[in-house]
C-alpha cells in the first residue's frame, strides 16, 4: 500500500509539473531547461522588453546600454506598456504576443492604477508565469544591520488573494475571495523543491497562516508538506507568516529558499529587500511553462522621479543577467553580477538610495568601466 502511494502521488506530481520533475537520487532537471530560450535571428535572441513606468525605461537604458557596449547577443522587441497605454488593449495584446513568441522578457514596473488591477491579473494569466523567484543576498558595501544574507522567495503568482475576485454583498460591506487550489500549490511547491536542488540550496520553509485560514493556508501547506517527502535531500519546516517577518528581522540567515502564497510572497520579499539595501539592488524573475519574465524583485514604479536619472539600476542589471544565464550565456551574465558587486563592494559609486550621489547613468558607467576591466 506504502508503495501504491509513492506511485500514485509521483504519478500525479508528473501531471502538476512535468517541466520540473528532479531524477530522484541522481541530477536535479533544471528549473529553467524547461523553457527554451527566446526567438533567435541572426544569431541573435529576441527578448521583449517592457520599459514601464516611473523610472522603468532609465533603468532599462542602463541594461541596453551595457548590452550594446559589450555586444550581447540579444535583440530587444521594445514594446511600449504602461499605465496610460493600458487603456487601449492593443497595447496589452501586442505585449501578451510578443512574450509568448520570444519566451523571454524583460520588464520594468507598470503602475497600478485602478483600471490595471484586471490586467495585471491577466498579465500573469496569460502567461501563466506562476512562479515568481527574488533572491535577496547581501552586498559588503552596503551597511545594513545584518550581513550574510542570501535568501530565495518564491511566491505563488497567480491565484490567492490576488485572483481578484471582489464584489460588495451589502452596501458597506465587501468580500473578497482568496482561491488555493491543490494544483497550483503542488506546482509551486515542486518548483521550489527543484530550485533548491538545482542552486544546491539546503532547505526549503513553507510560509503560510494555517493556524487561521485553515482551509486554504492548510491545504498549501499539505501540498508543500507532500512534495517535501520526495526530496529527502532538502531539510523542510514550515512558519506562520507573522513570525516569518519577525524572524526576517532578528535572524534573516537562518533562511534559504522559502515558498509562500501571492500576498505573503510580496510582503515578505518586499520586507527582505529592505533588510539587504532596498528596491534598487533585488533582482526577481518569473517563470512558466514555456516563458521567463525578469524584472526588479521590489515592484516601485518611483514616479515622483521620473526622468531625473537619479534611480539605483542594479535591481534591472542584476535582473538581465540573470536573463543572461537563462538564455545559456553564462559567461556574460556572470560577469555581469561580478562586476555589479565589485561596483557596489568598492563603495567608489553609490547613488541615492545608497547614500551617494551618483545618478543613473554614473552608476552604469561605473559597471562597465568594471567590465571592461574584467575583460
């Protein structure tokens, strides 16, 4: 009977999340071999990049910027989606279209307004880019009160409590409803048992508020509970959310990769950004079936400073280069995140956030300066 379960639930598992599926007792399958890379032309690949809003597109000229300078072999379909270009769905198409023909995008951060809520829902939707992962690691140059840090959220990006499924019963009362599902938790959970394996990472910690929400939370973190027993390699526990941010703050290295629902996913990767340097240097990207979505982890649009070139691009460099190494370019992409650190390990160009006052444009200077050097 013992083994008629094994079977059964690996059968299952298969069906949930093929794509990732380690070989047990032998190499993890990699987490990001499932999607192929973008559409190449001319040897080289187009990915979709998405400026945004805010200081999205100064960020995003930094990254072409550096591709350009050194030669990257990526070709940029630049497609032009923001808050006000949302009010036409051409807009939205032409951006759905061009992800799912690339495979690959890069993207800023589109401010949400009243009228984005559905599409950003639909963004995610279309795309089924389900898992969102934002590593937060600590930077030498950067005085914080804790070092040592390099942690992983990952987060459940299409259902919970942002499924947006709202309506007023009574006047002056409203509800709103929070959908887990079995599918979509084992999904996650196996793509976060996959990422471990893949990163060599020790542990994974389920996030979830089942002593509440028993239902919901509970059946997340059954899920999570089932999927851990087929990775006996990787040490497994469980948190209550609350006590998650309070551990975050008093003792962040004791976690490694962490698997939550959508909304404790954003707060607890927001509030890890925080404990490292803040929005400006938290890479994320988000992942399918067959597509990758990178972009900053700490999702600000930082309006009031549109076109000052004063924001902090680390967060989108670091993000396309993990693009980089998505797209097989290793070397580029390592590089990449070598030159960042010692960019910001030297303490030689800090922008405000940081504490300086570089701008935008200074702070890309000075990574290709160290590139070049790395060259």
């Amino acid at each position: 009977l013992q083994h008629y379960f094994i079977q059964s639930n690996l059968r299952m598992l298969r069906a949930f999340a093929r794509p990732f599926l380690p070989i047990i007792g032998g190499k993890a399958a990699s987490t990001s071999a499932a999607i192929q890379p973008g559409t190449k032309y001319g040897g080289k690949t187009t990915v979709t990049l998405i400026p945004g809003d805010g200081v999205g597109p100064e960020i995003c000229e930094s990254v072409t910027t550096i591709f350009k300078e050194l030669s990257v072999p990526v070709e940029f379909e630049v497609i032009d989606l923001t808050k006000y270009s949302l009010k036409d769905d051409g807009a939205f198409n032409m951006a759905i279209t061009s992800l799912k023909r690339n495979g690959v995008g890069l993207k800023g951060v589109i401010n949400r307004s009243a009228d984005f809520r559905t599409h950003n829902v639909e963004f995610r939707g279309n795309l089924d880019t389900y898992a969102n992962v934002v590593r937060c690691m600590s930077f030498d140059g950067i005085k914080t009160h804790h070092s040592g840090i390099d942690l992983i959220a990952i987060r459940e990006n299409t259902e919970g409590e942002y499924s947006c499924l709202e309506h007023e019963s009574v006047p002056g009362v409203v509800e709103s409803l929070k959908i887990i599902t079995r599918e979509k938790s084992l999904r996650i959970a196996k793509f976060a048992f996959d990422y471990a394996l893949e990163h060599n990472r020790s542990k994974v910690t389920c996030i979830h508020k089942a002593n509440i929400m028993k239902l919901s939370d509970g059946l997340f973190k059954q899920c999570c509970k089932e999927v851990s027993e087929l990775y006996p390699t990787i040490g497994y526990d469980e948190q209550i959310v609350d006590n998650t941010c309070q551990q975050l703050v008093i003792n962040p290295q004791q976690f490694d990769v962490m698997v939550m629902p959508n909304l404790y996913g954003n707060l607890v990767s927001n509030l890890a950004a925080g404990l490292v340097g803040g929005a400006g240097v938290v890479p994320s990207k988000s992942y399918g079936t067959n597509i990758a979505v990178f972009e900053p982890g700490a999702r600000h649009t930082w309006m009031e400073m549109k076109g000052m070139y004063v924001a902090n691009p680390v967060a989108m460099v670091l993000s396309s280069a993990f693009m980089l190494k998505h797209l097989m370019l290793h070397d580029a992409g390592d590089k990449l995140i070598q030159a960042v650190r010692q960019v910001i390990n030297s303490g030689t160009c800090r922008t405000i956030d940081l504490g300086g006052n570089a701008n935008t444009r200074d702070m890309t200077r000075a990574i290709l300066d160290q590139l070049h050097a790395l060259h």
